[in-house]
C-alpha cells in the first residue's frame, strides 16, 4: 500500500511549530506575542527606509485594525 503525503497537515504542522518557536523567544525578549516579535524584526531589518503602517499591514497580511492594536502594544 502507497503512503500519500497530504501537504496541508504537513504546511499546518510547520506553521504550529513556528508559532511555539516565536512564542518561546517573545518570552525571552518580554515581547507580548510572537507577531510582535516579527514587527519589531521587520522594522529592525528595514530601519534605513520610511515604513508606514500600511507597509505593516500588507507584509503581514493584517487589516487596518489589527496592524493598529499590533503597534499600539508596542509602544
């Protein structure tokens, strides 16, 4: 009998055990949450260029509203 491969729990199995490695290293940095964490790296990489919360709100794939409660964590 052939064994199949189903991408999709492979893909959501990945996606779970980034989110715990984000989670783990907020804890370490007293970042409140994991996406916090890869705002705050995008920022970091990109701190020579004018990134605006629209810039934010496409790489991550967030609406308006949650881009907003995102940075106003942060500050």
């Amino acid at each position: 009998m052939e064994r199949t491969t189903d991408i999709g729990l492979l893909i959501r199995e990945c996606n779970i055990l980034l989110d715990r490695f984000f989670n783990e290293l907020s804890l370490t940095y007293d970042v409140r949450g994991g996406t916090q964490g890869r705002v705050i790296r995008f920022l970091y990489r990109h701190r020579q260029e004018d990134i605006f919360q629209k810039n934010l709100e496409k790489c991550f794939s967030v609406r308006s509203s949650t881009m907003t409660s995102i940075i106003a964590a942060l500050s």
